[in-house]
C-alpha cells in the first residue's frame, strides 16, 4: 500500500484542484489542509464553550436535590464522553496505520494521546469535586471512576511508549498495537469492574438514581460535549500539523513552505 | 521434524540450525512443538533464574501479613487478592526474560526469518513461559493459601482460578513483551503497559473466591476467566508476532 505515501511529492502540486481523499493521506497535502481547518473548529469551539457555559450556569435551573453542586457535569460529562471516544477514534486510525501503512494515519493517532489523557483527567479531577459535595467522598471504587482511571494508564503507556522508541515509524506502529489491544480490552475492563462494584455493595453509590434530567439541563450538556470535541479536533490537528513539521523537516516541501532557502536542518 | 538435537545451543541456532529442515511443508504443529521444546530446555539450563521468580512471588505473598495485620479472619479475606496480586506481579519480573536474550543475540531475527508461521513459534515461546513462571506459582497458591488461613473451598477455587488465569498474564504480557523489546526504559515500561491490561484477569481472577465466600457460585468468575484466555489464546500470538516484526524492523 505504498502509492499513498509515494504520492506526496506530487501531491501539493495539485493544491487548489478537487482534492480526493487519498491525496489527504499525504503529509504534504494535509498540512494546509489542517491548517485551513483548524482555527474554524477553534472559534466553533470557543463559541459554544461560551454558549454552552452560559446554559449551564446561568440558564438551567438549580437542582433541587444537588443545589448548585450538580452544574460541575457540564464538564464532567462532556469530557468523560470525549475521553472515551478519543480512544476510539485513536483506535480507528492505528487500525488505519497498521493495515495501509500510512504514516499521517499514525500522526493522527499520536495528535490526540494527549487530548485524550487530559479529558480524562478533567473528568476524574470533576467528577472527584463533585463526588465530595453530592457523596460526601472525593473517590469511591464507582466501576465508572475506576474504569476511568485504568483509562487514563492505558492514555499514559501509549505516551510512555511513544517516549521511549526513537524510531518515529517503529513508534508508531508499536503505539497502534497498544491502542489496538487497548481498544479491545477496554469493554471487557470496563464490564469486568462493573461487576466486581456490584459483588461488593459495601460502599456503593448510585450514580445512575439521579433524578431525571431537565431538558435544559441535557442542551447545556450537548452544547458542552461539542465544545469539547471540536476543540480536540482543533487542537489535534495543530498537534499533527507540528508533528509533520517534526517529521518531515528534511522533505522539500517543507522549506518551499516556511520560505527557507534551502532544505532546513 | 529436524530437532536440533540435545547438544543444540545458542551458537547452534545462531548459525542457522534453527530451521527445521527435513520437510516442505511448515505446519503450524511442528512450529509449535520445536518452539517449545527449545524454551523448555533453554528455561531449564537456566533453573537459578527461575528459582528467584518463584522466591520473588513468596516473598510478596509473605510481606501483607507483616505490613497489615496477622489476624486470621482478615487474612483469610485478603489471600485470595494478595495471591493473585503477587502472581501478577511475579509474572511481571518474568516478562522481560521471554524475548529479551533471543533479541540481544540475534535468535529472535532468526526465528522471524523461518518459513514457519511467527504466531505459532511465538506461542510456543509464551505456552514455554507459563510452563515455567506461571505453573509453578499455581502449584505454590494452596501452601501459600494455607499461610493466609485458607479453608479448602477458597483453596480450591483459588488455584483453579489460577490455573485458568495465568496463562492468559502470559498471553497479554507477551505483547507487551515484544512492544518494549529493545526499547528505553524497558521493564518499567512494560509495567505500565501491561499492567492496567491485567486488570479484568484480576478481578474475575480474586473475584471466585470472593464470590464462593459471599455464598454464590465461582463459576461465572471461572467462565469468564476461560472465555477470555480462549480470547487470549486467538489474539494474542498474532498481536505478539506483529509486535516481534515490529521491533526487529
């Protein structure tokens, strides 16, 4: 599966005309791409974190059960939310990776390892606020919190193991293997712990009783996931935009680019 | 099937003699068994080496009482998580031993090199493994067990749940394994890696004798623990032998 990759020296070249999806594989391509893209999935996301924060705090309804504790979940939920499909969406383009072999394909992966640790330590670190004033405990072995902590190791190796390999391509396809496996277990860690709270009733609580939400309440929250995810897009494809820079400095296009005489570095 | 013969050595397979010559045809069995019978004899010229792990297990296992408490009801609550702990932890220590010297000497290149199917030589490394690191803790479990005041149901499920769940710390940990090989900072690394993986195999693991002593019935724990070494046992030699070309690129 090579001819992707072969097509990159071509590839800018074509800017301008239609451009196919194949011809996004290429880092060349991609890279104005991504930088057209992101600053609108920035203002979007700005837009609606005011939006959605506007909802949240000002707008819904204070709950009559939690008082004013509760609005914490317009960003425990969406970034929890996020924190999981990050892993997924990394899990799709290491799939994409391994089998075609495309080295923007594993950029992608290794742009959103960092988003995704940091939703989930968002929504650890909320969700432990919250838990205080509604359970009277900052943690308790919930399956969700601990499903999200393991989570946020399995976030964790994929960055230690990125670290450690100096070989960026070998990085990347022993990063994908991980997230791969990772991908798979996730479901079964998730089930598995699930069961072990229930087996063990001594300290549960309930997060599943809260009373029916407002639909207010469930808008602020969308807008808030929205915000969310397009900020990862945003942020992720300026990440992938600096790892191609990274990566690529030796190729031509980079230095026909920035403006540089010669090839840089 | 061209066994290397007794005297066969890593010199010998340094050479080339690692191939199986005779026949034309590279089946999946005879890559198996030659695989295992290698790791088998290499592990037991190397006994000293295996003899630490299994201190290392009792040791951990011998440490709880110290630092909680010796009082028998309490320890008979925490054997069954302290031993699977200590198993975990025990196959951790043994992890690196796997792949580590056939890649420091070139063997490994060599194996990936034959004709024979990589996730078949792979698994006989890791079916090897756990004949000598994992089946030795599951043959300590119920002496240990009675330290921690064990009645001979808990035994019983214990090392069953042992049994079942062992293989599947070698399964996982083998890719792990591969994925750190010659990387920086390997042992640790593979720690994290790992680890956070083991984590269901944990809990159904403990979980049996948990659940026989909360008066229900081990055997939802044990079958998950089999369904998920058969999960294992299907993808974990291909992730394995992935995770092997992809360190000897």
């Amino acid at each position: 599966m090579r001819p992707l990759g072969g097509q990159r020296r071509g590839a800018s070249r074509k800017r301008g005309g239609s451009v196919n999806l194949y011809q996004l594989a290429s880092p060349a391509t991609f890279y104005p791409f991504a930088g057209k893209l992101a600053p609108w999935f920035a203002i979007a996301a700005a837009l609606l974190t005011i939006a959605g924060l506007w909802i949240g705090f000002g707008i819904a309804p204070t709950d009559f059960q939690q008082g004013e504790a509760y609005r914490i979940i317009f960003i425990h939920v969406p970034t929890a939310w996020m924190s999981m499909f990050i892993y997924l969406v990394m899990g799709f383009w290491s799939i994409l990776a391994l089998t075609f072999n495309t080295r923007l394909s594993a950029m992608m992966a290794q742009s959103l390892v960092p988003s995704g640790a940091l939703m989930t330590f968002i929504a650890l670190w909320t969700g432990a606020l919250w838990g205080r004033p509604t359970w009277g405990t900052y943690w308790a072995w919930d399956a969700r919190m601990t499903s999200e902590l393991i989570l946020l190791f399995l976030y964790f190796g994929v960055m230690a193991l990125r670290n450690a390999i100096d070989d960026a391509r070998r990085a990347d396809r022993a990063c994908a293997v991980l997230t791969i496996v990772g991908a798979v277990n996730i479901p079964i860690i998730y089930f598995s712990v699930q069961w072990w709270n229930t087996l063990h009733q001594g300290a549960s609580v309930s997060m599943t009783a809260a009373p029916k939400m407002a639909s207010i309440m469930l808008m602020g929250m969308l807008v808030m996931a929205f915000a969310a995810w397009f900020y990862t897009i945003a942020v992720s494809l300026w990440r992938v935009q600096a790892i191609i820079l990274e990566r690529e400095r030796g190729a031509g296009w980079i230095s026909a680019r920035l403006g540089l005489a010669g090839a840089s570095r | 099937m061209g066994e290397p013969g007794e005297a066969a050595s890593r010199a010998m397979a340094r050479e080339g003699a690692i191939v199986p010559e005779r026949e034309l045809e590279f089946g999946v069995g005879a890559a198996l068994r030659w695989s295992v019978a290698r790791d088998l004899r290499l592990a037991l010229r190397s006994r000293s080496e295996l003899g630490v792990q299994l201190m290392f297990y009792v040791i951990v296992v011998t440490l709880f009482p110290l630092a909680s408490t010796p009082e028998r009801t309490l320890l008979a609550i925490m054997g069954p998580g302290v031993l699977w702990v200590a198993a975990l932890l025990a196959s951790l220590l043994s992890l690196p031993r796997l792949f580590a010297s056939d890649f420091g000497d070139g063997t490994l290149e060599q194996i990936a090199m034959s004709p024979y199917p990589l996730p078949a030589l792979v698994f006989g490394k890791i079916v090897a493994h756990w004949l000598t690191t994992g089946l030795p803790i599951v043959l300590l479990a119920p002496l240990l067990g009675i330290q921690y005041g064990l009645d001979a149901t808990a035994l019983t499920i214990v090392t069953l749940s042992l049994l079942v769940g062992t293989p599947i710390l070698s399964l996982l940990g083998a890719i792990g394994a591969a994925l750190t090989l010659g990387v920086r900072g390997g042992g640790s690394l593979l720690a994290l890696l790992i680890l956070p993986l083991y984590v269901p195999v944990l809990i159904f693991g403990a979980g049996a004798a948990d659940a026989v002593r909360a008066g229900l019935s081990a055997s939802a724990n044990l079958s998950l623990l089999g369904a998920g070494l058969l999960i294992a046992l299907v993808g974990a030699p291909l992730a394995t032998a992935a995770s092997v070309r992809i360190a000897l690129d």
